[in-house]
C-alpha cells in the first residue's frame, strides 16, 4: 500500500484508527456471565446457590458471598469449578434449625475470575429466607407487622395485645421501638419447631416454648396458648431493650432483662408465683449475681422468672419508675451492674438483693450463701 498517495491529515486519521484496533485486538476480553444466579432453601435446613456460566475465557477462580442486608458481614465460600468457559457453580450452605428467623433478607453476590485475570461480580440479588411451611398472612399495625396462618380472629387478638404492650413499654422505659417489629405467630409447637433453635437436653421436654425473641425485630409466638397475650409482652420487652442498648445488650444482666420482660406482663403467672413463694417460705431463693446469666436448667425456670419480676417490682416500688429507666441508660455507657446500681440507686448488686429480701422477711445473704448459689447456677446447663 503506497501511504505517500494520502493527504497528511487523512493519513494520520488512518494510522490512528489501524493502532486502535491493535489495541482492541490484544486486549484481555472482561469475563460474561450471561445467566442470574438460582437460589433456593428448605427453611430449617439448607440454601442453595448455583449460577450457570458462559465466559469469553476459561474461569481460574470464583467466590460466592452471602449475608443479611443491612449487616456488614458475608460469608465467603469457595465453590468447587473447572477451569473451562461454560458450566453451572454451586454451593449448599447447611443450616442448623433456628440458625437464621423467618423473613431474613439475603444479599448474594458471585466474584469470577477467568485466566487473563479479569475479575467480574455479578449483580447483587436480594432473597427472603421465610417458613415457606405455612401460607402466611400479614396484620398490620402501629409499629407491629404480625404473620399469621389459621384463625384469623386469633391474629388480630394477639396484634391489639403487641401494640398495646407497645404502649406501655415505651411508658415504662421511655422509649419507643425504632422500627417495625415482625410477629410470626405459629398455631402449634410442632409447626413452630422448625423455627427454633434445640436447646440444652432435657430442656424441650419440659418447657413449651410459647415465645423467642428470634432476631433483633422478630419474634416467634405459640399463638393458640392460654398465655398467648402475656408472652406477646415479654417478648416485645427483649426487643424493644436490645434495641435500645445495641452497645451494652451483651452484659446486659438476665436478671434485669428478664424483670422488664416479666413486668411488662402486668400480672404474674400462677407457676411463677408459686415456685416464687415455696422458695421464700424455704429461704432458698436464689442469689442476684448467679442471676446474672441465665440458666436453662427447666427445673428453675418458673422460680428464675419469678425471682426476677420480684426484684424489678421491688425497684419500682422503692426507687420508682424513673429509677429503671436510669439504670438501663447508666448499663448503655457500658459500666458493669454493680457501678451503675450504685450511681442510681447507692448500692451495688448485693446491697440490692439484701434490701429486696428484706421486704420478702428475709435476712440478708451470707457471702457463703452466695457464694454457694453462685457454683450451683454455674454447673447448671445454659439455655
């Protein structure tokens, strides 16, 4: 080709679009995926991932990530692929039962990287993690959204009882839930038990579970038990101080949390009582700070509930309403039990429990006594 028969400013244009495609030519071509990813899962039990792939070279590495929207956390997994261009990955996460709660939001992405080292992830895909078990139906409400399946009725009972212990438990702790708190309310403990996590042997057989605070905005309810409206309560109470107290809720002391819980009931169930009063009668109550963790033994359960509605019906009675509100706020600043009882109330935990079982006719614990209690609760199993 003779270029001296081109005008100077045509030939360099040439000579311009003849070294663009030498580049274009030599250039790595970014791996294509050219299918969305396929997802599934047997609620309680497995997810599985898969993403069929067709790239302009052959795959050298590929990662799928997992985990809840809105957390910063992901599971990083490595699924087994060949180095060839066209294939179908997968991956199957095995669960354990009440690992994740129903209505858990998913993200998934896939990162593949083929043999010139180009690197492509694939689109975000967002999937809800339900008890696909049930047809759900959905009640809503003021700050409550209630999932429910059967006696429609029923529902609609349960959601006027969680707004109204909503109500009241932004009037006791002075503050309300930030957000909307999901209800799925189950017809009967079999249904329910795909949903919740086993727990220390010999503890199901005893204790029907009739509500779990699951996540920090769900909670699974036995919605056909006489104490239906009273669990409804007590759990609403675990979210609404676990929301509140994000920073602190891991040293939050179960005595106190499981008080509030209680309290908000508004009345005490006759087997909490019961095992409250046989205990005072013998003097065998146990101490606050072998409370202070709680114990899954089922043989202590109705007197473990008991004892702590006792002690934060004491606080109010003797320091009042405002007192409890200043403590959960002195715990959120992350001080340990016994500071923040004495800045609100000028004693520590062992002051407290002294004067709370005064006012049960009680003498004060000795340190063996205590110390006692302590190892006893300490053998026991957690839940």
């Amino acid at each position: 080709m003779n270029l001296s028969r081109f005008p100077k400013r045509r030939l360099e244009n040439i000579l311009c679009v003849l070294a663009m495609l030498l580049l274009i030519a030599i250039m790595p071509v970014s791996a294509q995926s050219t299918s969305a990813s396929e997802i599934s899962y047997s609620f309680g039990e497995s997810i599985a991932f898969g993403l069929d792939t067709k790239l302009d070279n052959p795959l050298a590495d590929c990662v799928l990530f997992f985990g809840r929207v809105g957390s910063p956390l992901v599971r990083r997994v490595y699924p087994d692929f060949q180095p060839i261009r066209e294939q179908t990955l997968s991956y199957v996460e095995e669960l354990v039962v009440g690992q994740y709660a129903p209505g858990t939001e998913f993200r998934v992405w896939w990162e593949l990287t083929d043999a010139t080292g180009q690197v492509l992830n694939t689109p975000i895909e967002t999937f809800v993690y339900n008890d696909n078990s049930q047809d759900w139906a959905l009640l809503q409400g003021e700050g409550i959204d209630l999932y429910w399946y059967g006696d429609e009725d029923n529902a609609q009972e349960i959601l006027d009882a969680a707004e109204a212990a909503l109500v009241r438990l932004a009037d006791q702790m002075s503050v309300s839930a930030p957000g909307t708190v999901n209800i799925y309310t189950y017809q009967s403990s079999r249904d329910m038990a795909s949903a919740l996590s086993v727990r220390a042997e010999g503890y199901d057989e005893y204790v029907i579970t009739l509500g779990v605070a699951v996540d920090e905005d769900t909670l699974l309810l036995l919605g056909t038990h006489d104490g239906a409206m009273l669990t409804v309560a007590h759990e609403l109470s675990h979210i609404i101080v676990g929301q509140m107290m994000p920073s602190a809720f891991a040293n939050m002391p179960s005595w106190l949390d499981e008080g509030l819980a209680m309290y908000a009931e508004e009345e005490l169930p006759v087997s909490n009582q019961n095992a409250l009063d046989a205990a005072v009668e013998d003097d065998a109550l146990l101490s606050l700070r072998s409370m202070t963790t709680y114990s899954g033994d089922s043989s202590l359960v109705d007197l473990y509930y008991g004892e702590a509605w006792s002690v934060v019906d004491f606080m109010v009675s003797s320091y009042g309403q405002d007192a409890l509100c200043d403590l959960l706020a002195e715990l959120n600043t992350g001080i340990n039990q016994d500071e923040a009882l004495q800045n609100v109330i000028g004693v520590d935990l062992d002051g407290l429990e002294d004067a709370w079982r005064a006012s049960l006719g009680l003498e004060p614990r000795t340190d063996t006594a205590r110390a006692t209690s302590e190892i006893l609760i300490a053998a026991l199993p957690c839940a």
